[in-house]
C-alpha cells in the first residue's frame, strides 16, 4: 500500500495512474506520516495489528525485490 503524505496531496494522481498497489491518502487529522515518523521514500511493512516489523531507508527494488516480496509474504503467512 503506498500512502501520500498529506502535504503532498496535490502530486496524488502521479502516484495513482497505473499503480495496481492500494494509495491511501493521508490527513492532518490522521497523520500517519508523523505516526511512524515517515518519509516518502521509506518502506515500512507492518503486522495485522499496525505494528511496524520491517523497515527499509533504501533499498534497491531492481535488486533486492525478491527480498522485499519475501518479507510481505512472511508477514502475511504469519497473519493466517
């Protein structure tokens, strides 16, 4: 799922055109982005309780997708 800050809500329909992830829109009332102290460029995988388990500063998705899809399937399996 990718989440537009909400500063960044006028740059939503870049995210949204083509992408076949779920983009949610963030709010000042909900404030996601300053929940987990986010940045855009961050990728935080979290349990089915909201808890942050996984989190990646950089990564390289040319080389290192099979890693990340293989963390997501590992957090899904564990919510089963």
């Amino acid at each position: 799922m990718l989440i537009n800050s909400a500063a960044a809500k006028s740059g939503m329909k870049d995210l949204t055109d083509g992408v076949s992830l779920p983009v949610l829109q963030d709010t000042s009332e909900a404030d996601v982005f300053d929940l987990y102290n986010a940045s855009k460029w961050y990728i935080y995988l979290v349990d089915s309780q909201g808890i942050p388990r996984i989190i990646h500063y950089s990564l390289d998705l040319d080389g290192e997708r099979d890693r990340l899809l293989d963390e997501i399937a590992a957090l899904v399996k564990e919510a089963q």
